[in-house]
C-alpha cells in the first residue's frame, strides 16, 4: 500500500471553524527521504516540530477539521512559496525559472531545503530539478488543496475559519536575539490574519495560562498564513509556536513526560476554550440575524 504523505480530516458535522495544521511534525523519513540523504536519521529530525502534533492529540477528534504531514519538513516545506528556490541545489535548473528570492531560500531553507539545522547539508551533490515537481506534484501541491477544501467546508458551516498553524521553535535561537524567548510565540502576520475581536478574546484566555507568550517577536507567520487568510473573507489564522525545551530535550529528541503532560494540558485548556467561545459568538450572530 502507497506509504499516506497527508492525514486530514473533513468532519461531517464540525464542532467549530478552527483547523489545526502541522506542516513540520512528519517523521516519515524512510518512505521519502532516508537513502537520498548523507545525515543520519537523528540529524534529520533536528529540523522537523517534534512531537507537536502529539501535544495537541487530544483536540483532534472526528468533529475537528485538521491537516497533518507525514512527510518531513526537509522533504517539503509547504511553509514557503513554491518559487522559494534554492539555486546551489538543483544540478539542471533552467534560467528562465521563476524563482522567488528570499533570505530563507538563499540560505539554504527553501520549499526543498538543501540543509537542517546547524548548516548541516541534506545532501552529498546537486540533485535534479525533477525531484522539485516530484515533490511538488506528490507533497506540496496536495497539502495547499486540502487546506483550501478544509477552509471552505468551514466558511460554509461558520461564515468563518481560524487555521492553528502548529510549530515549535529551537530555545537556542534565545542566544540570536536580544531578549528572552517566550514560552509560546502567537503570529498573525502583524494583525493582518486575525481581527481585533479574535485577536482580544485570544489574549484574554491567554493570560489566564501560567506560560509566557507574545505576539509576532520574533515570528509573525509565513506562507501558509499569507496564502490561506484573508480578513475581508473571514478567513483568519495564527501560528502559534511552542519552544522546545518546555517538553522535551532538545538534542535528543526525547520528550520530557511531566512537562509534556502539562503543556498539553495547557495546550487542550487554550484551544478548547477558544473554540467555545467561536462557537457561542457564532450562535449568538446567527440568531440576530
């Protein structure tokens, strides 16, 4: 049986117009990268949002719309723009390719990465740029799809959706800012994917939890957010990062179960909270009318 890139679900009777995504928790590595790589196994993953979705488990049932990778984040990144090229990868890449530069891509962390964290090179040499529209075509192409299928079966129950795009950050990029990295990291692309109301009720159950978050510093969201929100359509959206040493060690991939259990708790507390709140305005709304 063909190896299932993407899990999702289209509830047939949703419980709220949230949608949890999780671009980066796939640890399918074997059925898609392993052989074409010279890192070990464990290097691999150091670029992938380990165990996030597992942290929010217990939110995810069958009236729950969601999006979850299987594949691994240095596969696809369906986080970035199709065109996020990187030119040192691709060993026969054409010059009149539209390529979308940016600092990420330059760097290596394109939507096909050419390294994982530390600067570390997924591959030995150059590869061919057939394997681009095998993985666009196999991975990328698909994710967006579904994504779009999920937010308009939502808009058409609620008049709204809200994606949860699920991440979790390295504690070690602490030492390349100027200030403390806070437990969670909310974006909204700087106000542009939630309005203020949505925006205010979240940070007011927010405050109530014992973890320190902040809004957009320093992430603010990136291309799913960009692609798949629009304020004027009542399509919303926040990325909400969880830094890693909160729930597990770091360099080895190994969660730290107490603390585990209480940041899914917490997690649970949030998001269940959030979504009732969706769900009693959106009563309230629907019998003014």
């Amino acid at each position: 049986m063909k190896t299932k890139l993407i899990d999702f679900n289209l509830p047939k009777k949703p419980d709220s117009p949230v949608i949890f995504s999780f671009p980066h928790s796939g640890t399918f590595y074997n059925e898609t990268i392993r052989d074409d790589s010279k890192l070990s196994y464990k290097t691999l993953r150091k670029s992938e949002d380990s165990y996030v979705c597992d942290i929010f488990s217990d939110l995810l049932d069958k009236r729950t719309y969601f999006i979850k990778a299987n594949f691994p984040r240095c596969y696809v990144d369906v986080n970035r723009d199709k065109r996020e090229i990187d030119r040192k990868l691709f060993k026969d890449i054409t010059s009149d390719f539209k390529i979308l530069d940016t600092p990420l891509n330059k760097s290596g962390y394109g939507v096909i990465p050419r390294k994982v964290t530390h600067e570390l090179n997924i591959y030995n040499s150059k590869i061919s740029i057939s394997e681009y529209y095998k993985r666009i075509n196999e991975v990328y192409d698909n994710w967006h799809d579904i994504t779009n299928q999920l937010i308009a079966d939502c808009v058409s129950n609620f008049g709204l959706s809200i994606i949860i795009d699920c991440h979790s950050m390295p504690s070690i990029i602490e030492k390349n800012i100027n200030y403390k990295l806070n437990d969670f990291v909310i974006g909204d692309l700087n106000g542009k994917s939630l309005d203020f109301q949505l925006q205010n009720k979240f940070e007011r159950i927010l405050n109530l939890q014992k973890y320190s978050y902040i809004f957009n510093k320093p992430f603010s969201g990136n291309y799913i957010l960009r692609n798949h929100t629009n304020i004027e359509e009542n399509k919303y959206g926040v990325q909400f990062e969880i830094r890693k040493d909160l729930y597990m060690n770091e360099n080895e991939i190994i969660l730290k179960n107490k603390k585990f259990k209480e940041l899914s708790k917490t997690v649970y507390w949030i998001f269940d909270t959030y979504k009732k709140y969706l769900n009693l305005n959106n009563k309230i709304l629907n019998a003014a009318e």
